[in-house]
C-alpha cells in the first residue's frame, strides 16, 4: 500500500519534490498551495499520483482538514507558516517535515515534538540538512574535537552580475540567513555571533571563494556537540566580492534594508534573476585528535543541475529536495525514530547515500 503524503506548497522546491517521489512509485501524493498558477504548473507536468488543492495554508482549520488523512505532511513553506502546519500535523497524527532554516520556527517544532506520537524533523534541506549528517560523520571518527567548519554555498555556473549571484531558491529564507543572528560555539561556549561577519577565503578546484556567517546553517548541531566541540561554526559560500555589497545593502546603508525586509526582497527578486544553472558547494573541514594525533579531515562535494526524469532540476532544488525525500524514506522504513523529535544528526551518512534520493549527493 502507498503512503498517504500531502506536500504544502507548491514553489521551486516543491516542484522538485513532487518529481523525486512521484516517480518512486511508493507515495500517493497531494499538494496544496494558494497560487492557482502554480497548481496549473504541477498539473502540466503530469507527475503519477499527484493530486492538487487549491488552499488557504495560513489558516490553522485549513490545514488541519488538508492534513488528516495522511500519513506524512512536508511543509515546503515559507518559514513563517512553519508553526501553523506543524501544529496541525501533530493534532492529525502525521509525520511532520520540514525545510526551514528560520531558528524560531526551529523552536516552535521542537515544543510540539514533545510527546508526540508521530515523528518531527524539521530542517531536511542541504543547510540545515545534509551538511549536519556529513559534519556529525566527520567528526564521530575523532577521538576528541578541536574544530568543526561547515561551508556550503548555492551559486549560479555563470555568474555574470555584480553580485555574481543567482536566485536559486527562496527569498525570504535567503534574506533571514544575511538578517538573523547565527549560533556558534566558540572556545567551547555558545554564542551569537553576527550575521555577514567573519570573512574568509579560500580556492577549490581552481575557483576563488570568500565565505561568512550566515543564519540557521547549524540546525541542531550545536546542541548535539555542546561540550565535546571547541569551535563549531558555519558560513555561507558565495563567489568574492557578493558579501560587502549585501552588507552595505543591509547595514552600511543610512536607512539600512535589515529592518525593512520586504524592500530588500522586492529589490533582489526585482534585479537578480533566477537561473535553473547553478553549482552546489558542500565543505566540511573537522580538526582534532586522533590515536594521540592532531589531525584534520576534509568532506568537499560538488552537485550540479541535471535533467531528473525529464525535467530540468536546478542543483538547490535537487539537494533540497533530496533532503527531506530521503528522510521521509528512512523514517517510513525504520532506520530513524518514528516518534518524537528526530535531529539531521541522527541520521547515517552511509544511509543517506545509499537512498535512492540521497544518491544524488553521492553522485
């Protein structure tokens, strides 16, 4: 018998979900958003087993009436409306997923995962995502942790603007990785760190990047390795030059657009456009003893836009959507928790790559 899934919403990364897991055969699938254009849009590429509705997702009742039935609910919705689906799955006893990076949302799912009989996963994207499993990985073959470095960075094949830089996914989530605050753990202490800050460089495969903070990229991890890390960070990949005229954009400014985010969205969606030609970077970098040894080890992976049964899939919407297809599949087939909350970290990286989904990070 097919699970019952049912995917709110219906956008960029949306579109790339339906595709993986209507053409796996095991998923009878219904996606709701509100934009009647993007509905048409699913409608046209005819994935098997997909339904649409046409719906309200920011109304608590609605959700709820969309959600009971099924076994699985993943939210593909901006960040805000994070809290309103989870608290409906949890009431219609589903399975929630999530792709959000927003930290406060982050937190509303947690409270609800307490005591519920149904698992909560929030976070199943690529940053925060896959690059939590990959770094845990790294870092569980250390007898003792010194450093742990995330780096991961969407960036367009060809970048031909000022800011070398493409819309690959969505705004809003992008804007609340330069504005938010970002978590750390520096010298063994939490901390807060600001967003834009701390640049640096560095060269793969011939190409020059710079890297800087950014939020939400840590998922939980900082939770998980509390005392056992001293320093514990994660930075955003961008091609040089991309972060001083976002700061300046955001802080420098005399009005400057950190307050006023839906200028700065209209302004990026207006000028920056999107391209289906972009490059996935995911860096990780771990540092510490083992067998009485400093020693240091490295996971550098490259992922690309390529057709996915016949339709062309961006590398952000391929990685995303891999994500949180992957942690459905592990999840329905018992390798994870089925109960409760389930962090990035919980999951192997050997089973992620051996999924049918997580196999396209493994390519």
């Amino acid at each position: 018998m097919k699970t019952k899934l049912i995917l709110l919403g219906a956008g960029k990364i949306g579109d790339a979900i339906l595709n993986l897991l209507s053409h796996s055969g095991d998923y009878q699938l219904t996606v709701a958003d509100r934009d009647p254009q993007r509905l048409a849009h699913v409608q046209a590429m005819r994935f098997p087993d997909v339904a649409v509705v046409q719906a309200d997702i920011a109304d608590g009742k609605t959700v709820l009436e969309l959600i009971d039935g099924h076994d699985v609910s993943l939210s593909a919705c901006p960040y805000f409306l994070t809290p309103v689906i989870a608290a409906a799955a949890k009431k219609a006893g589903s399975h929630y997923f999530d792709l959000t990076e927003d930290v406060e949302s982050t937190r509303v799912v947690k409270q609800l995962a307490e005591g519920a009989f149904t698992a909560f996963m929030p976070q199943c994207g690529l940053a925060p995502g896959f690059i939590s499993i990959v770094a845990n990985d790294v870092a569980s073959r250390f007898d003792t942790l010194r450093d742990v470095h995330m780096r991961v960075g969407a960036l367009p094949t060809f970048p031909s603007n000022a800011l070398k830089y493409n819309l690959t996914w969505s705004t809003d989530g992008l804007i609340n990785e330069y504005c938010n605050p970002c978590e750390a753990i520096v010298d063994g202490q939490l901390r807060e760190v600001s967003a834009l800050e701390e640049v640096e460089h560095f060269s793969l495969d011939g190409i020059d990047y710079e890297a800087f903070n950014t939020s939400g990229g840590l998922g939980t991890l900082c939770e998980s390795l509390a005392g056992k890390v001293q320093n514990l960070n994660y930075k955003t990949v961008r091609y040089p030059g991309h972060r001083d005229i976002i700061k300046m954009l955001v802080r420098d400014l005399q009005l400057g657009l950190l307050d006023r985010r839906p200028i700065l969205k209209e302004v990026l969606e207006t000028a920056i456009p999107i391209t289906r030609q972009d490059v996935v970077l995911v860096f990780t970098s771990v540092c510490g003893m083992r067998e009485g040894r400093l020693e240091q080890e490295t996971y550098a992976k490259k992922i690309y836009s390529q057709q996915v049964n016949g339709q062309l899939l961006s590398a952000i919407q391929i990685t995303t959507a891999a994500g949180i297809c992957t942690m459905v599949d592990l999840v329905m087939q018992g390798k994870l928790p089925k109960a409760g909350l389930i962090r990035q970290e919980q999951a192997k990286l050997s089973d992620f790559l051996d999924n049918r989904f997580g196999r396209f990070y493994a390519a």
